[in-house]
C-alpha cells in the first residue's frame, strides 16, 4: 500500500502551485484535486512514504509563500477502505497489493538450513586493515561518480537514506542537489558502506 499526502490551500493558483512543486520534488503521482468548499481546495499525492513525505513539504513551502496554505498530512500507509474511497492511483496500488498477497506461498522444506550450512556460510574470515586498506584502494571513484550520476535526484536521495550516511544530517538530504548527494554517497562507500 502506499502513502497518501494530502495538502489543503486556498484557491486554484495555490492548488496548482503546490501541486506542481510536489511532482517536480519526488517521484509521487497525483491522485486527485478535491473542492473542499469556501474557496478551498485539497491536493492528495500519491507514492513511497519518503518521496509523498518531502513531496508535501515542498508543497508546504510553496503554499506558505503564497499565502494560501490551510494544513497538510501524510498517511503512511492508507488502509484498503480508504483506498477505495479516493479511488484513482491509490485505489490502483491497494488492488495491486491484494494480488500479490495472494501469490505469496511459503515452502518449509526449503528453509531448514544444516548447522554444517550454517557453519561454512556464517561463519566470516578474520581479516586484517591491509586487507581492508586493498579493498578501499580498489574503488574506482570516477567510476562510482558516473554510475551514480546515471540516477535521479529522487533515487540518490532514497539510497543516501537507506545508507545512513555520516556526513549529511536526515534532514539535508531532503534538500540536497544531485552533486552533494553523490559526493555523500561516494563518502560513505569509501568508510565500507555497501552501494
């Protein structure tokens, strides 16, 4: 299931405003544009939690200056009964999802695993920092920076979270450009984070 954001502003302009500034922000879709009433009106955003979550903020900001902002929420994972009553591609999502429940099958045999198994599989070399030291040597940089220069803003982001990386706060990565997030994430590998 994904996320539902939703943010209320008054009037057309401030909903095509923040509409505008939360698709070009992350990878969400729009579900809707609802007629509130009184001359308001509710954008509902449609994604990952995390690209519906920085999509809203930036519509926040744009709302806020133009004045039009009422409020804003995010539901993280909105239940089927809502789905259906918003209908569009949050409705589309939640089908998808009951589908693939129903295909998901678990086989037992399949998972009972020898101790001699788990002895030669989980058991890790010692190994020594000039080992350590060969393996980061080894990082071809130039190569990572184009690989990672392949992705969108939106895709670094959601690696650079999903890394944990050490030199840029949560936060700053909601905000980042594409060059500070690759060199983030470059960072990170060189300390033997996994990419």
């Amino acid at each position: 299931m994904k996320a539902l954001g939703m943010v209320e502003v008054r009037g057309f302009l401030g909903a095509v405003s923040a509409a505008d500034a939360a698709l070009k922000a992350a990878n969400v879709s729009l579900n809707s544009e609802e007629r509130v009433g009184g001359g308001r009106r509710t954008i509902l955003l449609v994604g990952d939690v995390a690209a519906v979550q920085a999509a809203v903020d930036a519509a926040v900001v744009v709302a806020k200056q133009l004045h039009c902002y009422c409020t804003s929420h995010v539901i993280p994972r909105a239940d089927e009964a809502l789905a259906k009553l918003m209908g569009g591609k949050l409705q589309e999502s939640a089908e998808a999802d009951a589908n693939s429940i129903g295909n998901i099958s678990l086989n037992t045999e399949e998972c009972v695993v020898s101790e001699k198994t788990q002895e030669k599989y989980l058991t890790l070399p010692q190994s020594t920092n000039t080992e350590i030291d060969s393996v980061v040597d080894a990082i071809d940089e130039t190569e990572l920076r184009e690989e990672l220069a392949k992705y969108k803003v939106v895709e670094l982001r959601k690696k650079a979270y999903a890394m944990n990386v050490r030199g840029m706060k949560r936060t700053a990565i909601k905000f980042a450009n594409k060059e500070s997030l690759i060199d983030v994430i470059i960072d990170e590998v060189k300390r033997g984070g996994t990419f």
